[in-house]
C-alpha cells in the first residue's frame, strides 16, 4: 500500500522494483516530467538521476494518497530495509528525487527526501507515524494497515514483520506536480 518495492523483472533499472499491481509507465514519459520537474525548479539541488515508485494499493488509495501529498498533509513515506536489500536496490538516501506515478503508470509528483528516521517496528511512535496521510496518523491505525503491507512483501523471503523488523521513514517534500 505504500512505496515499499517488489521485483519485476520484465523492467527496466528505473521500474523494476515496483510493486507488483501497478502499470508499468513508459520511460520517455518518465524522462519528460524528470526533465520538466527540473526546468521548473532551476534553483533546487537535485541529483542527476531519479528513482520511480507507486504508492498505494490500487487506483483509489493511489490517488488519495497523491491528493494528500499535493495538500501537503502526507510529507513521507516508508520503507523495509530487508526488501530493498533482498532485492538489490538502491538505499534510500537524503536528497534521492522520487517520481511518484498514478495507478496507471503515469508520473503524478516529484518528492525529494529530506530526512530518514530508521526504527525498529516496535519502536513507531505518533512521531513517524505523523508524515502520512491524516487518517492514519495515528499509530492503532497505522500499524495494523502497514503490518499487512509489510507481511506481504516480507512473505516472498520467509519473513514476517515483528518489533524488531528495521523500517525506514523517509520525510520528503513535494518538488513538482503538474
């Protein structure tokens, strides 16, 4: 449900990682709204590449969540730090630039990270908790939600989410949305 990836690999670099579920956009679509994103902020430091990923769980939550993102009341996402290692990604890093794509494959936003926060699973607090969407800010909503997430893309690897499990909370902020 959120931008945490899975491996696809009929992709290519920049989308083989995405969850699996979502249309797989075009990637001279993908290199435009990058190129336009930077034209429109002339002054913003951003690295020389971007990554993509879909954030959501289908076409409804997909666009809520955009909406919230546009609003400026969802300021970050997550993600497990085992998946991305089983699967050969890219660490997320302060200043990584993120295309956020509809449920239909097309770019929706530009996101930069500003801040990571890793913390064990048991760990959460309102703190984290805090840069989602405002339904499930609050932590007995937004475990339950993400621990189902977090399982099904833990499954794949005979893992299951405990207090243990590493989750990183990467604060961004919105760069560009058409």
């Amino acid at each position: 449900m959120r931008s945490a990836t899975v491996r696809l690999s009929v992709m290519s670099d920049k989308t083989r990682h995405l969850v699996a579920g979502c249309t797989v956009p075009d990637e001279s679509t993908l290199d435009a709204f990058w190129q336009a994103a930077r034209d429109a902020n002339p002054d913003r430091t951003l690295p020389d590449d971007y990554q993509v990923r879909w954030i959501g769980g289908d076409e409804s939550s997909t666009s809520a969540i955009l909406a919230h993102i546009r609003s400026g009341d969802k300021t970050g996402t997550v993600s497990v730090p085992w998946v991305i290692e089983r699967n050969g990604q890219h660490k997320p890093a302060v200043g990584d630039a993120i295309i956020l794509i509809n449920f239909d494959g097309s770019p929706a936003v530009l996101v930069q990270i500003i801040a990571i926060d890793d913390v064990p699973y048991g760990q959460i607090t309102e703190e984290h908790t805090g840069l989602d969407g405002p339904r499930v800010r609050a932590v007995d909503i937004w475990k339950p939600i993400h621990v189902r997430y977090f399982d099904m893309l833990l499954a794949p690897y005979g893992l299951v989410t405990d207090d243990e499990t590493p989750i990183s909370f990467e604060k961004f902020e919105l760069v560009y949305a058409p």
